[in-house]
C-alpha cells in the first residue's frame, strides 16, 4: 500500500491529526501521501495500480505480466511451475517487474526444497505450512488445508451464535460443503419457525446444533492434494460435473480426472445451497442444481487454464435432462430460462444419466458429518467407475417423464377481447344527470332511424328513458371495476373469498346490474334502498354523481351527502370519495 503514491488532488481527502502527547499547542494537520491502510477502497487500488503496471511492462516481461493478472491477489502471488528451471525464470521476472513499480517480493515458498535454497528473499526455513489465500498450505505435502475453527463455549445457543460461528469457516473451495450445508437447513430451519436473534434454542434443534459444533475441530485435518492436473504433455485431462438435489438443499460437485495418467479423479471445486424456502418441486430443484454445475463449470474451465479434452455432466434426474437436451422454448418460464442459460454454459450432449448410488453430489443435498465426509471416497474421488475407462460408465435412455411433460405448453390460444365502446365521455360532463339527459337523447335518435315516421318518439324525454340511459352507465361501471365476481354469479358460483365484495353479498338483479344482498328485502323500504347498486369509486361516472347530489342537496356535508346517495348507490371506499369531492367544491370554499 505504502509504494504507491497518491495524487496531489487527493491528499486533502486522507487528512489527519496529529498532537504530541503532554504538549499544550494546537493540533498539527497532516495529509498521507501514499494509499493508507483502513480505506475502504484500498486493496481495490493496490490490485489496480498492480495490474496497470504489469499492462504497461507486458510486453518486455510477458510472463511475469501473465502471472501478476492471473495469479495475484492483493500482495499474495501463488504461481505453478513444471520445473525448477521454469520456477526461477518465472520469478526472477515476476520480481524484476514488480521491483520497477516499487514492489519487492519477498517470502518466497515453494514445495520444492531445492527452489528455497537457491532463491532470494525466501521464507525462513522450517515452516512446514504457509498461510496463502485463506488456506493453509502444507509445502512438506504440497496440500492444501482449511483454517482451524476452535470450538468457542457458548453461554447459550442462539439464531446468532449459529451465523456467527458458520460465518467463521472460510470454505473457498467447497471442500466439506456438505458439512456446512447441514448447519445452513438448520439456520433456514430457524426461520421458518420465526426464532428471535438471542432467543435460546430448545430441543431438538440444540441437538442438532451442539452435535454439529462439536465437530468443528475436525476441520483442520481436512486435507486435498495442491496440484491434481498433468504432470506430463501426454496425459490429457477430463471435467465431470455431478449434480443432485433434495427437498432441503441442491448442489454440484466436479472432479477433475487425468486421462492415462497415474491419479484418480480428484474433487476440484464444490457448491451447495439451501432449497428456497417457497415450496418448489423436486424436478425443478433438480434443474437448479444443473445450473448451479454448469455455472460451477464455467468458473472451474476458466480459471484452470488447462486445455480440457472432454467435459461431462452427470445427473440422476431423467426429468432435468429431459428438460435440458430438449428445445427450451416449448417449456413454461421458470424451465425455459434456466434451461436457456444451461445451453448456452454447456452442450446438452455433455448431459448423462447416472444412478443416485453414485452421485457424489447426494452428499450436497442430504449433508453428512465432518467424521464421515473424510473417509468418503465417493466424495473426494467420485464414482468407482469414473476413474476406469468408458465402458464402465452407466448407460441409460433418454425419455421424456410424465412430470416433466407436465411443465410444457402444450398449446398456444390467442383470445381477443372485444369491449364496446362508447362515443360519450363521462369526463365531458359536469353533472351526471347532463350526461344522462345526452345519452337518453342518442339513444331516441337512434331507436327513430331504425323506425317509420309514425312509430318515431317525440316530445321531451320520458322517465323510462332516463332510467334505461343510467342502467348503461351503471352496467358500464361495474363491469370495469367488477369483472371476475360478475363472471362468478352468472356461472352460479361463489365470488371468491378474497374480493372486496365479499361482505355485501351482491347479486345479479333482472337487469343484470350488480346489488348489495342481505336480509332486508323483507323491510317496508324501496328495492333500490335495500339493494342499492354497486360502485366503485373510480368510476369515472361516480365524480358526477356525487357532485350533482351535493349540490341539489344545498352543499350538505360529507355524511349527509353520503347517506342521499346511499339511497341508491352503494359506493366501495364512499365516504373517502365524497370527503374529496366536496373539498374541491368552490361554494363550500
């Protein structure tokens, strides 16, 4: 941090106090003048800084440049090398061209004692393991381990102490993933049961707790080979990808396998997740655990750098293959994006069928205990048959399931709805009876042309006419607003419990306009003050309605206006609307 220089324009940002103890003056104002330790964009302009200026130098130290874009993280440089030759040459100018920048390399480590001896800057000698990218290394071994985890004695068990203590167990790798998925379902386990941060668990989940916790310690002699890839231009090198899922969790799991080579397959990178918590079906967890190995595959091809010769997925769900070696477009959204993203990561004729025996990534969605997953070779070596030769591998048809035709559309009905439309606006008119005196008007203009000169209406309008005039602005109305319980009662069916009309019992009156029911048809008051027909307030006719009964009424208040119009129309959030109304009233004003 302290090698690179920080401009002169951004010094006044990293300001600080300064005061020598026991003295009485005032403060002195310093200013960094290189990147400080503690900022948060900090190691985000170490590693730029480092990659611009190994951009700048590629050309002259070409190697050295490739190793510092690819393998360098923060000040933490890991390089593979075939040979010991190979290894000097590659840090001599990995340290040359940090060295014009400003960085000295030092510490140098290697598996090889040879390359220790004869280079410069190397670590004390006697170190048997070596702190590197969050993992332990054994340079005696060339292994790799995972931090120790101690186990903490808690005063009680909590929500808390379980994220706090998973959260502690940096797992890069994925290498004992199924022992941290277990303790994952146990923490989605609280949740669902709506547990508080500090409330103190109760049986059986501190069972299940305490016997996870105990098994922390064990971490530490988890142990996987540093190098598994070819140690010689010959041996050409195979990625299998396993993936499974469960009710509970989903993962994948790839190994890498050397062909004629002298190792087994060896686990290289591991990934598990926790079933959400919405209900899913297990075919459809099935195909997230295929996108999680095919993204995993993705990341693992790329950051390898090895040339691959082959590449094979394997699954022990017909349904999820089905999905994916088919044409994603004929399936509903949910199979049809994933299975678009699969295709595009990875070839469907990768894709193979294996027996849920063998599959390696059934650990990832069961779980399994530290003390187990250590001796389990189907976990850190796959299959028996994935290290022999292609005939040994499990052959198995191809054939669309019943659950997974079940998710495809079947057909495509295109269905146009026709509404009428109406040549009035009942925004044009101030007053609803206005727009009920125009309308009654077209429609005697209309019912005269259809007719002889002697069957032709004149005169003024008639109260039968009004009456129709308002049924077509009310049928209008409600079937804007009142569509699916208008469609329910005509069919003879109950309007669903979750409708806002549930309460007022509505029903469909001989003119097919909707009305509040109940148990008052049997009072001495009017049919329509018994069953008063069904508005909602925005409806564009109800403005009108409102203003015109408030205004015959001499600009009565809210309630008084409201209990008029209740005379007839049942309004859906009435009063709110008739408060808004007559606030814009300028008489009232």
């Amino acid at each position: 941090f302290l090698q690179i220089a920080l401009h002169e324009d951004d010094r006044d940002a990293v300001r600080f106090l300064w005061r020598e103890k026991g003295a009485g003056t005032e403060p002195t104002v310093f200013r960094f003048t290189r990147l400080c330790f503690g900022l948060s964009c900090s190691p985000f302009l170490a590693i730029a800084v480092t990659q611009l200026h190994a951009q700048r130098n590629s050309e002259k130290y070409k190697q050295g440049a490739s190793e510092v874009l690819k393998n360098m993280y923060v000040d933490d440089l890991v390089m593979s090398c075939s040979s010991k030759e190979e290894a000097a040459r590659a840090s001599s100018e990995t340290a040359e061209l940090l060295l014009r920048g400003g960085f000295k390399l030092t510490k140098w480590v290697s598996n090889m004692k040879e390359f220790n001896s004869c280079i410069h800057n190397s670590a004390p000698t006697g170190r048997e393991t070596v702190k590197t990218l969050g993992l332990q290394w054994y340079t005696s071994t060339d292994q790799l381990a995972l931090n120790h985890v101690s186990l903490k004695l808690e005063s009680v068990a909590t929500k808390r102490n379980v994220l706090k203590t998973l959260s502690e167990v940096f797992d890069p790798l994925g290498l004992i993933a199924p022992f941290l998925v277990e303790a994952k379902m146990l923490l989605q386990l609280m949740w669902k049961m709506g547990k508080d941060w500090d409330e103190p668990l109760t049986q059986p989940l501190f069972g299940r707790w305490n016997q996870w916790r105990m098994q922390l310690p064990l971490i530490a002699n988890i142990r996987t080979d540093r190098w598994m890839g070819p140690r010689s231009s010959t041996e050409e090198v195979e990625l299998h990808v396993f993936c499974d899922a469960s009710s509970a969790a989903y993962g994948a799991a790839i190994y890498l396998k050397v062909s004629n080579g002298a190792l087994e397959p060896h686990l290289v990178m591991a990934k598990a997740r926790v079933a959400p918590v919405k209900s899913v079906t297990l075919p459809r967890l099935e195909l997230l655990a295929t996108l999680v190995g095919a993204r995993l595959l993705t990341y693992v091809k790329e950051q390898l750098g090895l040339p691959i010769r082959r590449i094979t997925c394997w699954s022990d769900s017909m349904v999820a293959l089905s999905w994916i070696k088919g044409d994603s477009s004929k399936w509903k959204p949910f199979i049809r994006n994933r299975v678009q993203e699969i295709q595009q990561l990875t070839d469907p004729l990768w894709w193979h069928h294996c027996p849920t025996k063998d599959n390696s990534a059934d650990l990832l969605s069961r779980g399994s205990r530290l003390d187990h997953l250590k001796e389990n070779q189907l976990w850190w070596h796959g299959p028996a048959w994935l290290g022999k030769p292609d005939d040994f591998w499990p052959r198995a048809a191809n054939a669309t399931t019943p659950t997974a035709a079940g998710e495809e559309i079947a057909e495509t009905i295109c269905v146009c709805t026709v509404e009428p439309e109406y040549c009035l606006s009942e925004d044009s008119y101030e007053n609803f009876d206005t727009l009920l005196r125009v309308t009654a008007w077209c429609l005697r203009f209309l019912s005269n042309a259809r007719r002889s000169v002697s069957e032709r209406k004149f005169g003024p309008l008639q109260a039968e006419e009004l009456r129709r005039a308002e049924k077509i602005w009310v049928y209008k109305a409600q079937s804007h607003e009142f569509q699916m319980e208008i469609s329910c009662l005509r069919k003879k069916q109950k309007i669903p419990q979750t409708s806002r009309l549930n309460a007022l019992d509505p029903f469909l009156d001989q003119d097919d306009l909707l009305r509040v029911g109940g148990r008052i048809q049997m009072s001495s008051l009017s049919y329509e003050t018994c069953h008063p027909l069904i508005l909602s307030k925005k409806s564009k006719i109800v403005e009108p309605l409102i203003r015109q009964c408030h205004q015959r009424n001499l600009h009565c208040g809210v309630e008084h206006t409201l209990s008029i119009l209740r005379r007839k129309f049942w309004i859906m959030g009435g009063r709110s609307k008739v408060r808004k109304v007559l606030r814009a009233c300028v008489v009232c004003r």
